[in-house]
C-alpha cells in the first residue's frame, strides 16, 4: 500500500526544468502510502462472508505479493498482518513544540496535530507534507474527539475551554468548561452529549447544541486524566491519578464500580470500538491491563515496557490488536490471542480456558512486536487511519511519526535505527549518519516549503501607511504613491526638506515651518534647535489647561528633548536620570563611575502567589 513516488521528476527529470523552463531543486523520494488499488481490488474481488471470503491467492513473503496486498478489512481474523512496524515518515513544523494529540479526520484524508503552543497542524494523508496550520486555542491543547457522525470536531485545552468546530475548522463555539487542565473529552453514542475529565478531579457532561452543563461525576480523589463513553450504551469510564478505574452511569451519575488493578496514574482508559465487550487501561505502573465487561475484572496483563505507559489505542477493526506509547519513546503492538511469552517463561492460561474463570488470574501478554526507538521523549498520542493501514504517533519530541505495515518479503526494517537505535544501526550498515542529516535536510525544506505554499492565502492583512514620525496615524490617500506600479501610473514624490526622509512633497510640514526655507530647516536640524510650535488654539487663545489629574513625571526618561521647559500650569518634570536613560529602568548601587546598574527587582513571588489566591486560580495541594 505504501509507494515512494518522486514528484520533482514530473515537472522535467532530472536534467531539470520543467514545464516552466525555470530551475527545480532536486530532492529525495517522498514516500506516498495510496491505498486505491488495494480497495479497489478488493471491492471488485471480494465476495460474501458464507461464501469463503476473498477467492485471489494468499499473499506469500515476496516483492512479486505487493500487488495482492489487502486492506485491514478484508483480514479480519489476521491481525498480524496489520501490524505497523514499518516507518514512512516523520513530520515537524518549523516552530516545533511537543504533539499532545494525534487525531485522523473522519474521511482519512488529512491527520490533526495538537501542540503544546494550541495550534492544530493539518498533514497529508497520504504524502504526509503539511497543508495548513492554525492557532486554534491560546494555550495547550490537550484533548479532542470527533463526532461519530463525523460532522464536528470538539478540542479541550490548558486553560479549561472547549472548541467546538466545524469539518472545516471553523470555530463556531467556545465555552468555559472547567477553571483547570481538561484533560480527555469524548463523544456519547448518539454524539447529544460530550463529556470531559478535569484536574479539578471532576467529570462533567455538557449538552452539545446547548453546550450547557447537564451533570458532575465526583468521586475521585485526585485528578481526573482520561474519560471514555461507551460506543453503544449508557456507560463511561474514567481513570485517575488515585490509580482508581470507575465505571459510571450516564443518567443517574452514580458510579457502578471501582477497579484497583493499577498501583500507580491511570494514564489512558479506552472501550473496544468494534464489539464493545473489553476495556484498556494502562498506567504509570508499566503495565496495561484489559478488563471483560461481562465479567468485570481483568483478563489480560500486558508487559514488556521498561518505562511508563503513557497511552495506547485500539484498532478499528481487529478487537484483538491493542498498542501502547512508552514514556521512553517505545510503541509496542499486542495481539491479545497470542501470548508470545518469552523463551524462559512459562506461558499462561486464559482466564476462558479455566474451571473457574471469575478467580482464573490474568493471562500475561508480551508484545508482538517492538519498536524500541520510536520517538526520543514519551508518546502522547496514537491514532488509527480510518482503515486500519496507517498509525500516527506524537511525542514530545516535538515529531509525528507515520508507521505502517512492511511490504511483502521487506525484512530490512527489523534492523533500521527505529528498532535497533541509530548506534546499532550505524554499526550494521544500515543507517548512515551523513546521509540522514543531508536527507533530514532536505526534508525540512522541503516541509518548509510546503509551509510556505500552504499558508500563501492565510498571510495578515499589509499594515496601512503611516506618517513618518507619527505612530498610529494613517497617510492620506493622495500621499501614498509609492512608485512601484508599472506603466507610470504612479510617480514617487521625494521630500523637499532634507534630514526628513520620505515627508511627502504635497503634505504640509507641522505649523511654523511651513514657510521656513529647506536650507534654513536643515542648519536647524544639524544644530538639534527646533522652532517652538504656535499656541493650539490659534494666535491669542494660549495653551489649553492639561488634562486632569497628569502628571508629567510619569513619563519615562529621555522621553523630552533636553532644555525642554513646560509652559505654565503643567506639573514639574522629573529630575533627570543621570547614570541611565532610555525607556529601560535602572537602579544605581551606591552611584560613582564604577557603579554597577541593575535591573529593578522582579515582582515578589508572595504577592503573586496571593493575587492568584484571590482570582481563585490557586488550588491547595492534597
């Protein structure tokens, strides 16, 4: 499913110019993952389930099988197939921050990213370059869902604000959920509600066109880190940093039950889309663990992580394929069906397969596969194409990893430097550490410039002309010719008082140098001597009284020229600042010539932690 196409050669080859006749820089060959051929062939070849199934021949470990390549749906009972183990590529904008979410649109077209700077990042679904970014909220994002009727977009951030948008981000709503850190949302079934888990330890449901607070789920001890609804019935999930797992009714906001499996911060909690009958969890205890709803306990105990579990995600069609992010970079995949325990361990029995299942323990599963050195600082966040064929990764590493299954007869990617790390690979010859940077290299301009091709129609407004020497104030219209329009429609006007660069021609100088001579003008300049200008109210009215209650020493040093003497009624100046000047304020240690100047003190750290007790904002610590 995957190809590497190289989009430069199109446009001339390699000897080069293009359509255009102009000069194309060269680069590498992006890949490009099309799943059309596959779908389309399996659409064309597949037949009903009680009929056998697909009917070409089964795929073999061969380059010459990459035709017969199949969608994860048209596999449903070979999970192993489906595994992503292979990289195709790493995406990062210009500003880099840490990706906190990952998220597919419905129709599988683009991938979203949600930094810690509130931006969302669209990427390519299928190129994986970068089509648009957009500051979405003013501080991090930390959560976002879709619809399951796939028509809006709902994004929850630092400050406690929810986002509802629009297919084509369009912000149509924002309201104050919670005073602290939302830190999961998720949709009901029929997608009439939403509900969030906070910091504040509390869960809260909010009618979606409304967008108003329905009900508040407390019983928690401690924050609140991950919320699920259940994709066909009235039941929600929660875990928390009590390293409690509680399941909650809907309608009544009683809580059903408790599960105490994890010793540690429940980091991610997550139904089973397809069937709906098992629970995920996992934990800062490095395990996870996956809990039968009809049996309400835990059936099986996943391990192999070295560090923390920081999330993990289910498949979208195989119920028995779960994987996991590590805060150490990892992401391991599990096949629930298959142990895969190591050589000197004894494998365990099911707890279906024992006389008395409801005390059975849990049966521990390995990794079925490993990817050591996914990303360099924890994952955040993972999220399925709509397909099932690609996986997307975001870390806090700042990068958004694409992974997808190998091709056919491909064993080259157990040894790359995401499995092995750059030091072994480097050692084995498979990963060279010039031609990674030059090719990382040509990576980020290339991201660059579709950075830069991609944001040409949402460039700001061109600031309006001012006039020179007055901030705010707007030129004239006949004053703003600038001599850059073709055919002499416009002609550039040139100052006729010298030392007053770009002072139009045909604008009127201030009032008592209008009839001055330029030459007279511009021996005042070089002499620093400026004539006073006439009173403001026209000859005999004086100087109108000041503004009440201004005082002239507020203003800044070296704000008034020197010599500047105040006409009568005005407040004294200050004295003048004689070891500093500027705008900046400086404090003189004991005076002298070898006196050292500093900074003014910073804010007291006690009067701003008292200013935040009294907005409210300061929770004391349990």
């Amino acid at each position: 499913m995957d190809r590497d196409r190289d989009h430069h050669n199109s446009y001339g080859g390699a000897g080069g110019g293009g359509y255009d006749g102009g000069h194309r820089r060269m680069v590498g060959r992006r890949p490009v993952t099309d799943y059309g051929s596959t779908m389309v062939q399996w659409m064309r070849h597949r037949r009903p389930r009680y009929k056998g199934g697909f009917i070409l021949e089964a795929e073999r470990p061969s380059a010459s099988y990459v035709v017969d390549m199949l969608p994860p749906a048209a596999r449903l009972d070979k999970a192993v197939d489906t595994i992503p183990a292979k990289h195709i590529h790493q995406s990062w904008n210009k500003n880099r921050h840490p990706i906190n979410i990952v998220r597919w649109t419905p129709e599988g077209r683009r991938c979203l990213t949600g930094s810690s700077s509130g931006e969302f990042t669209l990427w390519n679904g299928m190129a994986f370059n970068f089509e648009t970014i957009m500051q979405a909220h003013d501080s991090a994002i930390r959560a976002a869902a879709y619809s399951h009727s796939e028509d809006w977009l709902i994004s929850a951030d630092q400050d406690g604000v929810v986002k509802y948008w629009q297919p084509n981000f369009n912000n149509v709503k924002a309201i104050q959920a919670h005073s602290d850190p939302i830190r999961d949302i998720a949709f009901s079934p029929n997608d009439a509600k939403f509900i969030t888990a906070c910091d504040d330890a509390t869960l809260k449901i909010f009618d979606f066109a409304a967008g108003t607070e329905e009900s508040t789920l407390t019983g928690h001890n401690w924050d609140a880190k991950s919320v699920d609804w259940h994709p066909t019935k009235g039941l929600i999930v929660s875990g928390s940093k009590d390293h409690q797992v509680k399941l909650w009714d809907p309608r009544t906001g009683r809580c059903l039950t408790s599960l105490h499996g994890h010793k540690n911060t429940v980091a991610r909690t997550a139904f089973e889309p397809t069937r709906g009958q098992l629970l995920a969890t996992c934990a800062r205890d490095q395990t996870a663990r996956v809990f039968d709803l009809r049996m309400m306990r835990d059936v099986c105990l996943l391990r192999g992580h070295e560090k923390d579990i920081s999330t993990l995600t289910w498949h979208p069609f195989h119920a028995s394929l779960l994987t996991t992010g590590g805060s150490d970079g990892s992401i391991f995949h599990y096949l629930l069906d298959e142990p895969n325990s190591p050589p000197d361990v004894i494998p365990s029995m099911p707890a279906y397969d024992h006389p008395d299942p409801s005390n059975a323990p849990a049966q521990t599963i390995y990794p079925a596969h490993r990817i050591q050195y996914a990303h360099e600082f924890a994952v955040w966040s993972l999220s399925w194409h709509p397909l099932g064929h690609i996986l997307a990764s975001g870390s806090n590493d700042r990068a958004t990893h694409f992974w997808t299954r190998p091709r056919p007869g491909d064993t080259k990617y157990a040894s790359d430097e995401w499995h092995v790390g750059k030091a072994a690979a480097e050692a084995q010859g498979t990963w060279d550490r010039r031609g990674a940077r030059r090719s990382m290299r040509e990576e980020e301009e290339q991201e660059l410039e579709d950075e830069v091709e991609g944001l040409v129609d949402q460039k700001m407004p061109a600031k309006q002309p001012i006039l020179p020497g007055l901030p705010g104030l707007t030129a004239a219209p006949n004053i703003t010719r600038d001599g850059t329009s073709t055919g002499g429609a416009q002609t550039r006007q040139q100052s006729q008082f010298p030392g007053m660069p770009g002072f139009p021609a045909g604008l009127a100088p201030p009032n008592g140098i209008a009839n001055m001579d330029p030459s007279e003008f511009a021996a005042l300049m070089a002499e620093g001597k400026l004539p006073v200008p006439p009173p403001f109210g026209g000859p005999g009215q004086g100087i109108p009284p000041p503004p009440p209650n201004f005082d002239f020493s507020k203003l800044p040093p070296g704000m008034l020229p020197p010599g500047f003497q105040l006409p009568p009624g005005f407040p004294p100046m200050p004295p003048p600042n004689i070891n500093g000047s500027g705008l900046q304020a400086m404090v003189n240690d004991g005076g002298g010539a070898n006196s050292i100047r500093r900074r003014a003190p910073l804010p007291s750290q006690q009067e701003s932690l008292m200013m935040e007790q009294r907005q409210g904002k300061y929770r004391i610590a349990r």
